[in-house]
C-alpha cells in the first residue's frame, strides 16, 4: 500500500509536502478547482522546487478548463521541475464544474482528451482541431530545457460510473476514485477491468488512488467529537454535497445517507438565502475546507466514519487492509490548513509505521 496526502491546491502546500516525504508519503494529489481554490500547476512547481522524491499530480485537472496542449505544456514544465515525479490526473468535473453551476464534461470530450494529452506526451505530432480548422502541432522545444517528454508522465482518470470505469481500462495510465467499502470497489475495478479487455489490454498490478481523508482517534474520543468534526467534517460533508448536485460521484453512496441527505435538503440547502438559480455557489462555499455554520448538524457518526478513515490506528489499517485485499493500491489523505502537519505526523506514527 502506497500512502499519499491530497491537497486543496494552496501555494504554501509545500511546506506540508517537505514534512510528507520525510514521513512515508510517496504522492500528493492536488485539486484542481479554479472557483475556490489557487491555480493547480503553480501550487505544483513551487512544491516541485521544494521536495526531492514525493510524486506530483493533478487530482483531477478538468478538460474545459484548458485546451489539450495546454494541459499537456503545463504537466511537461512540473516534469522538468521533477523529473519522472510529475502525473496527469484528469476527470471529469466535479468541484470544478459544479462551483460554475455546470455539467460534467462528457466523456466522448474526455476520450478525445485523453488521446490528444498522451499524443503529445510522447513528443509526437498531433492533428488539433479548432472548429473546422485542422493544424499539426508538437512541442517544438523539447530538448531545450522548457518540458520535460523524456521522463513519462501517466495518465489517470478519476471515475465511479460505469462508462467511466470502462474509460479507464481502456485508455489509461491509473484510476483515481473515492473511499467506499471493499465490495464496491471490487465491483467497480472488475468494470475497469472489462474496459481493458475489451481494449485489448490487461491490467497487472494497475495504479489506483482513493481519496480520503482521516483523523485517528485519541483513547476514549468519540468520532463526532470538535476535533474530529473539524478535520474531517469539510471532506464527508462533500457525500451530501454530491447528492444535492446528484452527481455521479454519489453513485455508490450507502442507503444509509438517504434519510440523512433528507433531512439536509429539507433543513439546510432549501433554506439557503441564495435564490435557488444559484444556490450551487452557496452549496460549494467551504467545499472540502470548512463547514458552513449549521452543516455541522449534519456529520454524524455515520457519515464520518463512512466516508474518512477515521477511528483507532487499528481500525484504520484494518479497513485498509480489507481494501488492499481487493485490489487498491493507494490511499489519498486530505490535508487542510493549520492542521496539515499534525495529521501528516498522526498517520504516520499510528498508521504508516504500523502497517
């Protein structure tokens, strides 16, 4: 099991990051959410500059918010930063597009993405299109210093639905997903697995990462405790967020939130003062950061130990475990703010070591 830590992109993330690697942590995913975040490559470079060794991605870069060569410029110059430490995590759109109140890009758009990012990748020569427009592009600089094709960047698609899943196997490098139980994600990887086949390919030892966050519990703490709520509050919030935009990202939440999610809805998004036209800027205000005064009502005991590995040392590498049995290959722990190092250094005394 790899250990990694993910980042709402910030430009200070690195001084988190310098602490990470020397603490068992091989990857750091950085939001890539323009809305409410900083820009996901400078929060990069500055990190690349600082670190030696932890691995450097997007989690997840949106195809509309950058053209294909853009994006593939952008990963190519955090390669040259740090060499072979630099992967490409794209998705769909999940906080990047719902904080403009729109759609996830669809994924015939992904596809052409994806091809049009590896071509270039790889220092070929790709056909671009702009509207009835046809122009042969390729990185004309590449051994000059500016990006760095040499070192290969992969590619990995964020995805929980079915067509996705099936994108995946087919097409790329890894698969980015959410913390779930062990069946779901033996159920979801067995569809990336159909994907490759149907691709042609087989996938042996193939690159995962679910996103997670955590907070180990003290002797006699309760999982709802402040401490607790307010370290992981802000990340299992996000399940009711993901219901109220009814995003694919909910697809395999438990009926155990159905009833939770009610009450919500009810209680909290349907009294928000925005106009309903626009509430989605209301809904994603704090997403992944802090709660907005009243959600706190909402992180149950349930939903914290649901959807963060929260709980004792022990029952956090259990459940890892469980999961490892399946398949996943990496875990992905939010950091936030003022808290980072801390929960950097928790986890890695009572779980990283003890693993």
């Amino acid at each position: 099991m790899e250990f990694a830590i993910s980042y709402p992109a910030r430009p200070d993330a690195w001084k988190d990051l310098v602490v990470a690697e020397d603490n068992g942590f091989t990857h750091c995913w950085f939001y890539d959410s323009q809305m409410i975040y900083s820009d996901v490559y400078v929060c990069m470079a500055l990190a690349a500059e600082r670190t030696k060794k932890i691995k450097l991605a997007t989690g997840v870069a949106i195809p509309s918010n950058r053209i294909a060569p853009v994006t593939a410029h952008s990963i190519a110059t955090i390669n040259q930063l740090s060499p072979g430490r630099a992967i490409l995590g794209l998705g769909t759109g999940f906080t990047g597009r719902n904080t403009m109140g729109l759609p996830p890009v669809p994924l015939a758009t992904v596809r052409s993405y994806i091809q049009q990012c590896r071509t270039l990748l790889r220092g070929e020569e790709l056909l671009y299109r702009e509207g009835s427009r046809e122009r042969a592009i390729r990185f004309l600089h590449q051994r000059h210093g500016y990006v760095n094709l040499k070192d290969p960047i992969p590619i990995y698609f964020a995805a929980n639905g079915p067509k996705a899943l099936e994108l995946v196997g087919e097409l790329t490098d890894g698969w980015i997903t959410t913390l779930s139980d062990p069946q779901s994600f033996k159920k979801n990887l067995a569809v990336v697995e159909k994907g490759a086949a149907k691709a042609g390919r087989t996938l042996k030892n193939f690159p995962n990462v679910t996103l997670s966050t955590g907070c180990v519990l003290r002797p006699g703490e309760s999982a709802t405790s402040q401490r607790v709520i307010n370290r992981v509050g802000p990340f299992a919030i996000v399940a009711l967020h993901a219901l109220w935009e009814q995003s694919a990202v909910a697809a395999d939440l438990p009926p155990l939130l159905k009833d939770l999610y009610a009450r919500y809805d009810t209680e909290y998004a349907a009294k928000l003062k925005t106009p309903a036209d626009r509430r989605y800027l209301e809904i994603h205000e704090g997403h992944l950061i802090y709660l907005k005064p009243g959600e706190e009502r909402y992180v149950t005991e349930e939903l914290v130990r649901g959807f963060s590995l929260t709980g004792t040392g022990e029952e956090i590498i259990a459940r890892l475990k469980a999961l490892e049995a399946v398949g996943l290959k990496q875990v992905a722990i939010q950091v936030v703010g003022e808290t980072g190092r801390e929960m950097i250094e928790e986890f890695s005394r009572e779980v990283i070591a003890k693993y």
